[in-house]
C-alpha cells in the first residue's frame, strides 16, 4: 500500500509540469496546476510515511516484465519513508513558492521548463529513496540530476549560469560513473542488484563497493573536497530551486551513503572513522569559506557544506559504533545524522527562501550592498532570524536537537571508545564546537548585514514584503523549525523506524531511541527558554519609549555607508584562517601625509574548483588540443596510421603465438 | 607454367619499382594498367585451363584493370592541363630505396609464414606483399589525388595477386563482384577526382586539407 | 530535588550575580587603594535602569529588544543547569553541557544581532569582535569540559560535578589543574574581562561586550547587564565546583562552602583585572587558542 | 538462388524505380514504402527460413548475428527514411535523383552484407555500401564536402581493401592446412582448429583492421569526423547506425573464427587495445570541439571503443555489446537528425555561430541533448543498460583495470560531448543570428521521437525475443550455441 502511494505521488510529481503546456506560456494556470499535483503527490508521501511508520507491513511493487533477467522493485521501509516524505513534499513548498518568485507571467520563457524540471527532480528524488533495486535506483539517481541540472540551468541566458550549470553536470556524471561502479562491483561479488541486506560478502569487495559507491554519494551530497559544484550551483540556481537542491537533493548523498552501510556488513571501523573525518573537515572548510563569502546564496551554498559535515560526522560515529558493537553510539550518531537531514531541509530551505526574498525585493544578493531589510520586509526577517538560530544549532530550535543529539553519540565514544577511536571521537567535539562559533559568527554577521542596520544602496531601500505566496512556504518552515525544537518527541517513530530498517538489529537488542536521547528535558528547557525570553522582554518592553537616533557615541550624522560590513564583519576570523582559506586580498595601500582613497578588497576562491580542479582542466584541455596534431586534414598520413597500425596489430599477434 | 608465372611476377615487381621511379602521372597509370594486364594473364597461365568460366574471368580482369581502369585514370588526367607530375613528399631515390625495403620485408615476411609446397618456390606471396606495400608507399607520398586512386590500385592489384592462389574457394559471382567492386570504386574515385579538379583547379592535394580536428 | 531547591537556586541565579560583580569592583578598588562603590552598587544600578523609560533608535527592530531578553533568559537557563550548592542542578540529563555551551551562543547570538541592529559603526564592531572571539572560545570550552567527560565517564553538568571533584583531584590532578587554567581563560574571554577587554571603558576601540550595549539605556541596559553578570556568575560557579570539592553534607553547609567560593573567586579576578593589562587585539585569539592547547594536553594525559 | 536474396532485390528493384522516377517530390517518399515492406518480407524470409540458429552452407543465410543485423536495421532505415521527405523537401533546392537511388542501394547493399555467409560476398557488400555512400556524402556539392567523400572514399577503400588481403589469407589457411578450401563461414568455422595458425593470425589482424576502419576504430576512424560533419543529417546517421554496425558484425564474425580456432587471446588483446584507444580518442578529440557535427563523428568513434571493449571482455560483454550496437545504432539516429534540424535552420555547424537552439528550436534542440544523455550512458537509457553490462561482465571477470579505464574515459567523454552540446543548446542565440521563426514540422521531429522512444523503451525493456535473440547471437560468436 505505501509503496503503490509512493509510485502515485512520484508519478504525480512527474506529470507536475505537464499541464502547464497546454496553455499560454505566460499563464499563471501551469504555475497552480504544478503547485496542485506536488501538493497531493505530498500527501501521497506522507500517507505513505505514515502507513510505514505505524509499522503497517508492506510488500515491495515489482516491474511486471524482467529487465536483463532482473526483477526490478520498489517499496518503502522506515529509511526510505524518512526521506520520501522531505523529497516529495519539500518541492511542493517551492512550488507554492515559485507562484509569486518565479511566475510565469513574470519569466515566460523559461517558468515552464523550470515547470518540468522540477517535476522530474522531484520524481527522481522520490524514486532514488524508493528504490529497492540498482536499475530503479539508478534511472531515479540520473533522472533526478539531469533534472536538477535543468533546474539550475533555468536562466540559461547568463554566461556564468551556464558555466555552473556544466560544473554541476559534469560532477554529477562523474557520481552516477561511480555509483555504476560500485553496483557493478555489488553484482560481480554477490549475483545481484538488489538493495537488501547482503548476507555475505568479501571484505575486500565490501570495502571496494562502499569506498565506489562513497565517492559517488559524497559528490552528490558535496563533501569536501568533492563539494565544487556545490557553491556555483546553489548560487546561480533560482532560489527555491536552491532550497530544493540544499533541502533534499544533497541529502540524497547522504541517504546513499546510509542506505549503503545498512546494505553491507558493517564496515571495519576505519570506514566510520574515515567518514567521521570527512565530516569534520566538511564542516570546517564548509563553515569557514562561508565566512568569506560576499554573496547571500553563496554563503548559504557553503553553509550546506558545513551540515552536510555535520551529519557526515553523525553517521561516521554511527557507523564506528556499528563496527564495534555500541548500539547507543550507533543510535545516537545515526539519529543524530539524519534528523539533521531533516532539519538542515527545512532551516537551509528557509534560508534560501527568505534569500529570495530578499533578491526578490531588491534585486541582489550582494550582502554589502543591503541592509535595513527588517524594517522592510519585517517577516521575511523574521523568518531568516529563525532560520539563522536554527542552523547555528541553537537552541531552542530545531538544529540543535540534532546536534545535540551528534555530539552525546561523540560524547559517549568519546568515553566509551579505546584507542585511535577514542582520540578521533575526541578531537571531533571541540570541532564541532568551532564550526558552531563560527556559524553563529557567519549567521550574525549576514542577518545584521542584510536585514538590521540602514539600507546601504538604494536598491536595498527600495526593498518590500514578500507577497504570500512566498510568505507561506516560509511560515510552513519556520514552524516546523520551532516546533521540531519545542517538542522533537514529534519525529521520535519516524526516526525510529528509519534506525530499525537501517538496522534491524537495533529493533531486536538495541535500546529504544527514547531512551538515549533525551527529548524530554530538551523539550522543556526549550519551552523554559521561550517562556522566559517572551517574559523578560515583556517585562523590559513595560516601560514606553521615545524615538531617535542611533546614538554611536554621540556622533549624530551616522551615513549608512558607515555601518560595518559584512567583510570587516568577517575580516577577524578570515584572516585568523587565512593561511588555510588563501584569501585573495585586493588593496591599495595608504601612503604619504595626506593618502588619497583607499580601497580594500578581498575574494575567497574555492580550493577545490578554483585552485585545483580548473586549472588542471584547462591544462587537460591544452594537452588534448596538441593531440589534435594528429588530424591534420592530410589524408597522406591517415594512411599511413592504418599502415602502422596494420604493422603493430601483426607484431603483437605474432608475439602472441610464440 | 610456375615459371611462366615467376616470369609475369617478376615483370610485376619492375613495374613496381617502375612507378615508385618515375615522375610522370600518365607512366604511373599505364604502369598500373600494364600490372592489371599481367594480372588477367596469371590468371590464365595459372587457371587458365580448367574451363571457359576461368578463361571469361581472366579476360574480364585484364580488359578491366589493364584497359578500362587506366581509361578512367587517363581521363580524369585529361580534364585538368597543368602540372602532370606525380610530386611526391619524398624524393624519387627515397621512394626507390623505400620500395626496395618493402620487397625485401615482404620477401621475409613471407618466409616467416609457412606456405604450402607448390607456393614454395613461387614468388606469388612475396610479390603481393611487396606490391601491396608499394601501394602504401604511393599513397602516403604521393601529394596528389589522382596518384593516391593508383596507390590504391596497386594495393588492390597486388591483394589480387595473392587472390589468385584462391581460386577454387570462389564463387564466380564473388570473384565478379570483387571485380566489379573495384571497377565501380576506380570509376567513383575518378569522378570525385574530376570533381576535385573542378573545384579546385588542380589534382589536389595541398588543398584538400580544409578538414582537421 | 525539592521545590525549595529549585526556588534557592534560581533566587541564587538572579540575586548573587550583581553581588559578585560587586566583590570584584570592591577588589579592584581596594587594591587600587581606593574605598570603593557599596557591594550592592550594581544591584542598585539595576533597579534604577528598570525604572527608566526607553530610548530607541529609529534604526531599531525587535531585534534590538531581543538581545537583552535573551541574554537574561539563556543565562538563567543555564544557571538551572550548573549546581551551586547541591549535589545536583535542577535541569540535568545527559548531554546537558551541550545545552549549556550553546544556550550562551544564543544569547551571544542576539546580543551581537541587537548591536547590529543600530545601525552604528562602533557597535558592529564590537560585534565583530565578539563573534570572532567566542568562536575560539567555543572549542576551549568543550575542550575543558571533556577532560572532566573523559575522566567522569558522565556527560551531564551534574554528573561531572555535583559529587565532589575530590577523588579526582586526588587521581589525575594534572588534567585538572590544565582543564581549570583553560576554563579560566574561557570563563574571562566570554565575560569580556582583562586581559580580553576592560569592562570598565566605554569609548575605548578594544572594547567588546560593552560596545555592543552603547545604545542600549534604561531597562533594556538594565537586562543586557543583568544577563552579563549572570552568565559571568553561572560560568564561575561552574569553575568553582570544579576547581573546590564540595563537601558532603547538609545543604546550608555546602551552600556556605559553594559562597565563600565564589567570593574567592571575585576576589580572584578583580585581583587579576587590577595587577594585570589589556592584552592587545591581536593576540587574544592566541591566548584562546593556548587555553584549548592547555585543555588538549590535558586530554592526551588522560586518554594517552 | 536463394529466396533471401529478395531482401536485397526488393531494395534495388526500388533504387531503380527511384531512378526512373521523374518527381522531386514524390521519389523520397519510395524510402519509406521500401522501408516499409522489408518488414513483412524480412518476417517472411525469417520464418520461412526456419530456425535462424542453423546458417545455410550456402553463400547466403541467416545466422543470429544476421538476423540481429538486419532486423535491427530494418527498424533504424524506417525511422530514418521517414525523416528523408521532411528533409529533402527542406533541401529542394539539391536534385534528390541521385540520393534516393543510392540511399536504397545502400540498404540492399546492408541486407546484402547482413544475408552473406561467404567471405568474398561480405567483401562486396561492404565496399558497395562505402561505394553507395559516396555520392550521398557529396549531397552538398561544395569543396568541403567534396573533400570529404574523398577522404572517406580512399581510407574506407584501403581498409577495405586490407580486408580483402584478410580474406585471402584465410582461405590460404586452410590451404595451407590441406583441407578444401572454402570461403563460407560455416564451414570455415567447422575446421578453424586445424588451420593455420600463423595465416589464420594474419588474417584475422587484417579482417580487424579491415572491418576496423569501416567501423570507424582509432587510430583508423580519420575519415569519420570529416564525413560526418560534411554529410547531411540524414546520411550521417545511416553510416553512424548502419555501416558501423555493419563492419561491427563483421568483425565479430571473424572474431568467432578465431575462437572456434581456440586462438582468441590475441583477437582479444587487440579488440581491447582498440577499444581503449577508440574510447580515449573520441574523448580527447572531443574536448573543445567547435563543430557539434564532427564532436557526433568523435562520439562514434568512442561508441564503436565501447562495442570493441565488450566484445573483447566475452561472455556477458557481448552480449551487451550488441545490445550496445542497437542502443548506440538508435541513439546516433537521435542526434544527427536532430543536428540535422539545428544545422538546417541555423546554418552553421559551429559553436560559434549556433547557440541558444532551445529556444529556437525547443523540440529539436530537447531531442539533441536528451540524444547527448542517452548516448553518454545515462540511466535509464537504452545505452546505460548495455554500457552497464559490459561494466559488469569486466568487473566480474576481474578486470578492475578496465573497468576503471572504462569509467575514466566515459566521463572524458561526458565532459568533453557535454560542453559542445550545452553551448549549442543552452543560451541565447547570437543576435544577428536571430533566425526566422521557423515552426518545426511534425514530420521532421516524429522520426526522432520514435529513434528516442526506441532508446528509452530498451532502456527499461527489452523484449524476450531480443533478449534470446542477442544471447544466441552472442553464444554463437563463442561457439558456445
């Protein structure tokens, strides 16, 4: 049954776009019509959800014809239900969204075929978390990129949309290439493509088909330093298309990675381990380069890098406390990892949301160039303001359940675990310290930039509220933020069932999730803290109040040119950082008794796309044209290759008789 | 009859030689034509005997590759009035010398294979080897296209050549075919030629690298 | 855990902070010679910006309101998470120093957002500062505290010090004494005392929690200081219960023993802030980053 | 005579109907209808012939990989001739006499190549299809064009010419080893044990590079980026689905010899060496390319890597080799028709002068690039599955190697086809290119949606004749029937 809810809301979702072709292209009716099917296709998968998370059993759809011999099937277990029901309806509130962001009255020429695609990517997600065989896995995997790709592509017309949109593309083949490796690998060990508990398996291979299959779902989820199309993608994409990408797309990587431990016998712990330090330099880099940043979208692109990190390091404990046996380790880092998957979706897409906003508004995304937005588009800040508190992991909202929840499992390795392990789980928590600071640093300085102080230009004063239909979606997430921070009780059976499916082990000895977690108490210093910021600031407020200046020390005409920026905002920690990051600094300098204007800039390149992966391509790329030497146009030297070649094939057969 | 055989082989091999040496289009085709001619009377000297099917093909290879073919060739040659030489990449004693190496591999080459008692003595595989080599030869050193369509007659004579210790496993409309094949091939190529000399007023060569990458 | 208990120790939470920064005060001037204010002066500053009314900049938003009331909500929440005079705190479950560590990156997160929020050069300043300065601080933190988790084996508040850290002291005094110097550090950098900043100063450039409260007057003043000297009091008594094992005992003996504590430890640093100097900007993201390699030494002994 | 040979006669009792007819506007329309009727005819001839498994010792016959052949071209010249109206009625201003006849000729000519079981007849078929193709690829009648049918002429003739040298030698070896000497498969392949082994060797070299170069193998495939950037749309993708598969088949038939021989080791090394160095080739030389046509040619060279690296990995490996020569044969109908399309209304074949094609032409603009995915491999595409179990076959052979080579060039390839492709599709056209709003006709993009639906529908399902069709083909190649 929720397998056959599943199908109908993937299918749903797929035919989103199409009811939009039949009429005009600048008529709003395709835009309600897709936001209607994705709407229901959302319910579909939150029956199905339901249906899987009250334990109703369920026997998985097959195709009804062989392929190559190969019985290909869906269905939905816990872990599956646990990420259908962000891939299916996270869509949907972009689509509401996109209703007034990206009308089709507003962008005729490309609001349909961002229509379709995001239909399709909504589809793909569907089908990868539903998959049970590597063909169904497979085809939703590249249908769900190449949508996504489409996606990002939207505004096709801009040279650097273009170039990010290809950066993307090519990572995302060179995941699918791995993925196909390592299923191939899966089926040359063990007979089979299925995605079911393997029960025996060569350890070499074991390593092999995880270590393929890692390197896949970490370009696709954007570890570093596999995360280069991360940041051009999320940036040029249109907003809601961000969020959808850093809602869910990216945590398709991360269900892989899951779904593929649950898949093999545990791992040696060097796996865990190895994923644990991927995350925490994820996180790190993630969270430092995002410091850097002068672009909201780009900011928040790298932000995703840090949780993605985050809940890396979740699963890398996880899984070490798999290898050896410590079911509440495994609990908690599993747990952890994957309610920040559901937490990261909802936070990280209402920040981009309320990003949007706030291009919306004011037509960019330059944070220096903004400011003063609180005052005009107030809910839009409010939204970012919890937004911002949620991913800093800040109580009481949601983030910090989940990180709280990452820590007590490298809390408890830390002191439960020996050797190397131990020292690993150790150097982890003050990291994860550090990347909290330093995303608070991060989220204070662009929530002050962007939407406190004054308007630095006048495209930042012209600013206005967002209208509804891109309020809603926000208000939806900023709810469900608080109240998964309130009361996380709320998603304690549907993480439970994810863990179970993820280990069934855990259903038959393990102790329950309750038990470890302590969302109680968590629960109630949360309301405590509500209840007693809203009681001081009542009692604070009592008092009336007059208007006037900032006072600024009793300078009187403060110019808004004169608040802090963002960039001196960061510059401390930057250049604390600067011997890792290599900040590009642009200035010319101060000199003589009366200096004339001065400027100072600084750009932060990414490491990996434009240190390394860039230049190497061009060199590639030259390299590949002096072969081109070779075809010349002279048909003289065409034949004499075949002469040659005709030459060596007979020397090679003849060294192979003797 | 071997030694009738050696006799027309060893003609063929000086015609070889002979092409790779001179310096006037006009030779090199007639050469090539005078190898088709030789090539129908090994036929006949070889098979010539064993029915009038073998006699019909053995005429049939001769007036095609000895007459027909050159006739094209000439033809072509005669839709275009300048510059009738051959100019090669190489020099013409560079060529000899490289002709004289492919006779000699081909000599060994065919020692290295082991051939049956009555092809013993026979220089039939070497001499389809050499000429098939010299086919080569005129085709990558040659500049123009009319001398690479005789390249790639001499490479198709010399296969035949060693065709002709396989009579028996052909079928004559195979063996026709084959023949055919050809003709219509040369006859293709001189169009083309004729083509390339309309629009580029010469035989081509130089020219005919628009092409690349 | 009795209701009284509960009641002693949020009174204690709201009451004792303004006293100790009363006793630091008083030191200070009593080493600088002078006389000095009434230990209750703070107390009565308090009140009297409570009785004042608002002056808002035009520039403000809600925001603005937002960082004082939640500086004074997180740090009494986690004033409910340390135990001053039991064994336990009110709040603890395991993984609570969790919740502790980052209910003051709440409050520090709205405090630098409020700052921001007027608009003025200065006050982003020193919200830059803050930011950048409590980042490093963060890991410090946690690194101290897992040299407790490590030799405990317990990850509540409570758990790692509300049974007296005697026998600790006893077994592994070095971690300890490294864990204590390193929470020191971090208990004056994140209270923005000398050598980080001078919370005596208002119009110096190097200041950091006071810049950020510039245009904060009367009421709203009035709670960022409260807040301040709360977080100020909980994080101190969280390093005396470590640094002093608590005997066991009835609990007006061990409330006695946790005050007179804290009273040592005002003394301490006002006697600190008096004999020693500002350090300069630049280097007091090395003094933090020595704390957390004080605290890592101290873990490498333990775990080795 | 046998009565197969219909499937040949039909064609060219059509050629020259097409000849004789005087309308430019109703002689394209004898493609379909020839296309057409060779389906009942070929259903007839393979019925009526009995059990295909069983070739005649006859010149002329069925075997599986004939059967495959020609069935799988009949179905690819029917959607290709159905594009041929659309297209000839948008180059009305080029007589098509000359076109139709031989693009009918050549059909008969593949029948013919698909039908023959004796050596010398392959010979023929083969060098009449590069003969036909000639005057096809000179449509353009311009220098470019010219130079190319040259070029394609004389490389195809040498190599063509070298297979002949092949097949000779394989018959002196079995002269050689004193058994009757003949020229037919079947029974070739009967006494492959007792030839001789250095003649047999030689020749199966030879026949490789032969077939090899019709097939478009690096370092022999120099002609194919010339004749398929200068052909019109239409013929490129007969040669890229048709004489490639062609030649392909033809190599696995003399490959199979050499199994039979118990001497395939070297074959084997060679086909591998070919593939890897077809598949890095088409790679490198695709990277920047300018011209999106010949960037197709490149693409074919690296299919045609991919088909040799299968087929050399055995077993499964052919198997999806061949379901790989169908996926590619279809997928490569996508693309040059589709190029077809944009080059017709944009006039140019170089990224420079052609960009923005979705939205000027959104249907055939979305058929090229969703033609770019299948072909490279993507799931849930035809060409992902056979891709996927050649993969497959070399890693569960052990070949880790190559199968890590086999993953690195494909994403060469991706990345080197993706850009070309993206820079033609995506952006905005040049302004003074600003073409005339043309609609796209139906008939100019229905052929091309049946190629694609084609692609994905062998993608997600392949029927259980096919599937027994390719396996008996593969098995015959191994003897293993």
């Amino acid at each position: 049954m929720s397998a056959a809810l599943a199908v109908a809301g993937i299918t749903l979702a797929a035919l989103s776009g199409f009811p939009g072709l039949a009429v005009r292209r600048d008529h709003p009716a395709g835009d309600r019509a897709a936001a209607l099917l994705l709407g229901l296709a959302a319910i579909c998968a939150a029956a199905a959800s339901a249906l899987v998370v009250s334990g109703t059993p369920d026997a998985p759809l097959a195709l009804p014809w062989l392929v190559l011999g190969e019985r290909v099937t869906v269905g939905v277990d816990g872990l599956s239900a646990f990420f259908l029901l962000p891939a299916l309806g996270f869509p949907f509130l972009a689509s509401v969204y996109s209703l007034a962001y990206y009308s089709a009255a507003d962008r005729p020429r490309s609001a349909r075929r961002l229509r379709l695609a995001l239909g399709f990517l909504t589809a793909g997600l569907g089908t990868v978390v539903i998959a049970r065989h590597g063909f169904a896995f497979l085809a939703g995997w590249e249908v769900m990129a190449l949508a996504a790709f489409f996606s990002i592509t939207a505004e096709d017309e801009r040279e650097e949309v273009r170039r990010a949109g290809f950066v993307y593309l090519a990572c995302t083949r060179a995941s699918t290439l791995a993925l196909i490796g390592a299923f191939a690998w899966l089926h040359a060990a063990t007979g089979r493509l299925t995605l079911d508990a393997v029960p025996e398996i060569e350890s070499a291979a074991s390593t092999a088909i995880f270590a393929l299959a890692g390197i896949g779902f970490a370009l696709k989820a954007g570890a570093v330093p596999l995360h280069l199309w991360l940041p051009g993608a999320h940036a040029n994409a249109p907003s809601h298309v961000s969020a959808v990408l850093s809602g869910v797309l990216i945590k398709v990587g991360i269900y892989g990675i899951v779904r593929f431990a649950s898949l093999l016998p545990p791992l040696p712990v060097a796996g865990g381990a190895g994923i644990l330090a991927l995350g925490a330099a994820s996180a790190v880099l993630g969270v430092a380069y995002a410091l850097g940043q002068h672009e909201l979208k780009r900011l928040l692109a790298y932000h995703s890098i840090e949780n993605i990190g985050i809940i890396l390091m979740g699963v890398g404990v996880g899984l070490v406390g798999r290898s050896l046996g410590y079911r509440e380790i495994e609990i908690l880092g599993l747990g952890g990892a994957l309610l920040h998957v559901w937490n990261h979706a909802l936070f990280k897409g209402l920040l981009f949301l309320a990003a949007g906003s706030v291009i919306h508004a004011t037509g960019t995304g330059e944070i220096d160039a903004l400011g003063g937005q609180a005052r005009r588009l107030p809910r839009t800040a409010l939204f970012f303001c919890v937004g911002a508190v949620a991913i800093c992991g800040l109580p009481p909202l949601n983030g910090f359940v989940s990180e709280l929840l990452v820590c007590l499992g490298l809390l408890h390795a830390s002191v439960s675990l020996h050797g190397s392990e131990r020292l690993i789980a150790v150097i982890a928590i003050p990291t994860l310290a550090l990347v909290g600071g330093l995303a608070a640093a991060c989220f204070a300085k662009v929530f002050g930039s962007v939407f406190l102080g004054e308007a630095r230009t006048p495209a930042a004063a012209s600013g206005h509220e967002a209208p509804r239909a891109m309020l809603w979606p926000m208000a939806a997430l900023a709810l469900a933020c608080i109240a998964i921070g309130v009361a996380p009780q709320l998603v304690l059976h549907s993480l439970g069932a994810a863990l179970h499916s993820f280990d069934p082990e855990l259903a038959a000895s393990g102790p329950a999730l309750a038990e470890v977690a302590p969302f109680g108490l968590v629960s109630a210093a949360a309301a405590a803290l509500l209840a007693g910021a809203a009681a001081v600031a009542a009692l604070v407020a009592r008092r009336p109040a007059r208007r006037g200046p900032t006072w600024d020390c009793g300078y009187a005409a403060p110019s808004p040119r004169m608040q802090y920026t963002a960039s001196s905002f960061a510059s401390g920690l930057v250049d604390l950082f600067r011997w890792a990051l290599w900040t590009e600094l642009h200035a010319t300098g101060i000199a003589g008794t009366f200096p004339g204007p001065a400027r100072l800039s600084t750009h932060l390149p990414d490491p990996v796309l434009d240190r390394m992966i860039l230049p190497a391509a061009r060199w590639l790329a030259r390299a590949s044209i002096w072969l081109r030497w070779l075809q010349r146009g002279h048909l003289h030297s065409y034949v004499l290759y075949i002469l040659i070649t005709v030459i060596v094939a007979l020397l090679v057969a003849r060294g192979e008789f003797r | 009859m071997s030694e009738v055989l050696n006799l027309l082989l060893v003609i063929f091999l000086l015609l070889n030689f002979w092409m790779l040496g001179t310096s006037r289009l006009r030779a090199v085709i007639h050469c090539a034509g005078a190898q088709g001619m030789l090539l129908g009377a090994a036929y006949l000297a070889m098979h010539g005997a064993s029915g009038l099917r073998a006699i019909a093909l053995g005429l049939a290879i001769a007036s095609i590759k000895g007459v027909l073919i050159p006739r094209i060739l000439i033809g072509a040659l005669r839709s275009q009035p300048i510059r009738r030489e051959v100019e090669p990449f190489v020099s013409f004693t560079v060529s000899l010398l490289l002709g004289a190496l492919a006779t000699g591999l081909a000599v060994l080459f065919a020692r290295t294979l082991p051939l049956i008692e009555a092809d013993a003595g026979a220089l039939l595989v070497p001499t389809s080897l050499a000429t098939v080599l010299t086919g080569f030869i005129v085709l990558t050193t040659r500049r123009k296209a009319l001398t690479q369509v005789v390249g790639y007659l001499t490479l198709e004579n010399g296969i035949f050549i060693f065709g002709l210790t396989l009579i028996e496993a052909m079928p004559f409309l195979v063996e026709a075919g084959i023949l055919l094949d050809v003709l219509v091939a040369v006859f293709v190529m001189g169009v083309v030629v004729e083509h390339i000399v309309r629009e580029f007023s010469s035989l081509g060569g130089d020219e005919l690298t628009e092409l690349r990458e | 855990m009795t209701l009284l208990s509960v009641i002693a120790h949020l009174a204690a939470a709201f009451v004792l902070p303004p006293l100790l920064l009363g006793v630091i005060q008083r030191t200070k001037a009593r080493v600088a010679g002078r006389r000095g204010a009434p230990l209750l002066q703070p107390c009565y500053d308090l009140v009297k910006l409570f009785r004042k009314d608002r002056v808002l900049s035009r520039t403000t938003t809600w925001v603005f309101l937002a960082g004082p009331a939640v500086a004074v909500a997180t740090a009494t929440l986690a004033a409910l998470l340390v135990p001053f005079g039991e064994p336990a705190a009110p709040l603890a479950f395991q993984g609570d120093l969790v919740l502790y560590a980052y209910l003051f990156g709440l409050g520090r997160f709205f405090t630098i957002a409020a700052a921001l929020d007027t608009g003025s050069s200065f006050e982003g300043m020193g919200g830059a500062r803050e930011a950048t300065f409590s980042a490093l601080a963060e890991p410090a933190l946690f690194l101290a505290l897992l040299v407790l988790v490590s030799l405990r084996e317990d990850l509540s508040l409570s758990g790692l010090v509300g049974s007296g850290t005697g026998t600790l002291w006893a077994t592994a005094a070095a971690p300890m004494a490294l864990a204590c110097v390193g929470l020191f550090i971090v208990l004056l950098a994140e209270n923005s005392r000398i050598p980080f900043d001078d919370p005596t100063t208002h119009l110096e450039l190097t200041m950091i929690h006071e810049v950020m409260v510039l245009d904060h007057g009367g009421p709203l003043l009035g709670a960022a200081l409260l807040g301040a000297a709360q977080k100020l009091f909980v994080q101190g008594a969280l390093l005396v219960r470590i640094i002093v094992p608590l005997p066991d005992g009835p609990p007006l003996s061990s409330w006695a023993a946790f005050l007179a504590s804290m009273l040592a430890l005002g003394v301490g640093i006002g006697v600190v802030e008096s004999t020693m100097a500002r350090l300069r900007l630049r280097q007091i993201p090395m003094l933090l980053i020595a704390a957390s390699l004080l605290s890592a030494f101290g873990i490498v002994l333990v775990v080795r | 005579m046998s009565p197969l040979l219909f499937a040949v006669a039909v064609p060219l009792a059509f050629a020259l109907t097409a000849l004789a007819i005087p309308s430019e506007r109703v002689r394209p329309w004898l493609l379909p209808v020839a296309a057409v009727i060779q389906i009942p005819l070929l259903a007839l001839l393979v019925s009526s012939h009995g059990s295909p498994a069983a070739p005649g010792d006859d010149w002329v016959g069925l075997d599986p990989l004939g059967t495959l052949l020609l069935a799988y071209l009949t179905v690819f010249f029917l959607c290709c001739a159905c594009y041929a109206p659309a297209y000839l009625r948008l180059r009305a201003e080029r007589p098509n006499r000359i076109f139709c006849t031989m693009l009918l000729v050549f059909f008969a000519m593949m029948n013919l190549f698909g039908l023959s079981q004796h050596v010398g007849l392959m010979w023929v078929a083969i060098e009449a299809t590069t003969l036909s193709t000639g005057p096809l690829l000179y449509f353009n009648h311009n220098p470019r064009s010219i130079e190319a049918t040259w070029k394609y002429l004389l490389i195809g003739s040498v190599g063509i010419a070298l297979a002949l040298l092949g097949s000779f030698f394989l018959g002196y070896s079995a002269l050689h080893a004193g058994l009757e000497t003949s020229l037919v498969l079947s029974d070739i392949t009967a006494h492959a044990v007792d030839l001789s082994r250095p003649w047999l060797r030689a020749a199966v070299v030879l026949l490789l590079v032969g077939y090899g170069t019709k097939m478009g193998l690096a370092p022999m495939h120099t002609w194919k980026p010339d004749a398929y950037g200068e052909a019109p749309g239409l013929v490129g993708a007969i040669l890229a689905g048709g004489v490639t598969s062609c030649a392909f088949i033809g190599v696995l038939r003399f490959y199979s010899i050499a199994v039979a021989a118990g001497d395939a080791g070297f074959a084997r090394e060679l086909m591998l060496a070919f593939g890897l160095l077809s598949m890095a080739v088409g790679g490198v030389f695709m990277v920047r390319q300018r011209d999106y046509k010949r960037m197709l040619a490149y693409s074919s060279v690296e299919h045609m890597g991919i088909l040799m690296l299968g087929a050399s990995v055995g077993g499964a490996g052919l198997f999806g080799s061949l379901l790989h020569m169908l996926n590619n044969g279809f997928t490569k109908g996508v693309l040059f028709l589709s190029a077809a399309n944009i080059h017709r209304h944009f006039g140019s074949r170089s990224i420079e002068h052609v960009q923005g094609a979705l939205r000027v032409l959104p249907a055939s603009a979305t058929l090229f690039l969703l033609g770019f995915f299948a072909v490279t491999g993507a799931p849930p595409f035809g060409p992902f599955l056979s891709e996927f179990t050649i993969l497959r076959a070399a890693v569960g052979d052990g070949r880790i190697a190559v199968a890590g080579a086999f993953l690195a060039l494909l994403l060469l390839v991706f990345i080197g086809m993706g850009a070309t492709v993206l820079a033609v599709v995506q952006g905005e056209p040049a302004p003074e290119r600003e073409p005339a709003p043309a609609r796209e006709r139906f008939s100019q993009v229905a052929p091309i949606i049946a190629l694609l639906a084609l692609v994905l529908l062998l993608g997600v399902w392949i029927p259980e004749r096919l599937e027994s069709a390719l396996w008996s083909a593969a098995r015959f190649i191994e003897g293993t029937r």
